[in-house]
C-alpha cells in the first residue's frame, strides 16, 4: 500500500459516528478513507473543500440515497484530522455541523500545545 496521507481520528468524534452506522455505510467509510490516503490527487467526490470556513473538508460517502459527510481539516501536508461525521439530510451542510467542526479544530490544535 502506497500511502500519501495519513488519517487520524481526534478523539472519540468519529468513532461515535463510525460505531453507529451500518456494515454496507461502514464498508464503504473505509473505502473512501483509502481513496483519500492513496490517491495523488483526490477527486471533489471524495473529498471537497467548504467555503467561508478555516480550511475545513468534509470526506463524502454516499450509499444509495444515503449521504453521509465526516468533517476533516490537514495538519502539516499530509496528515488528514479526522472529528466528527453525520448524515446529510438536504443540500446544505447545515451551520450548526460546520460550527460543531470548527470547534473541534481548535480543540485539536489547542491538544498540541
């Protein structure tokens, strides 16, 4: 396995979102972080930049008519932080999840110091 990123999950935020899933969403979970550690260049489908935030991603996984985004921001170049996950119910990524992950951020970045 050729790896150009790695993933780490902070804390317990993904994990309860992970555990809480079904095989066939699981399964395809770890595909896509797979996708995203292996791939030069990963493709907006997988992974996708959101605007007018502080440099966060949601990692996007769809199964069947399910959408589901688990939030991710990089640390240094290669190092993908991984916080928490939900299932997206209509086109917009709602505030309150955007906010959710940006405190997570600064939990993270505060945890290193």
């Amino acid at each position: 396995m050729n790896r150009k990123r790695e993933i780490f999950f902070f804390r317990e935020y993904f994990d309860n979102f992970y555990t809480a899933q079904n095989e066939r969403v699981k399964k395809k979970i770890l595909w896509t972080l797979k996708v995203i550690q292996e791939l030069d260049r990963i493709p907006d489908v997988y992974i996708k930049h959101l605007k007018s935030t502080s440099g966060l991603y949601e990692i996007r996984v769809q199964v069947g008519n399910n959408i589901f985004r688990v939030f991710c921001f990089f640390d240094m170049d290669n190092l993908i932080v991984v916080g928490h996950g939900f299932q997206k119910k209509n086109q917009k990524t709602p505030r309150k999840q955007i906010e959710r992950a940006e405190k997570i951020k600064a939990e993270y970045y505060e945890s290193k110091k």
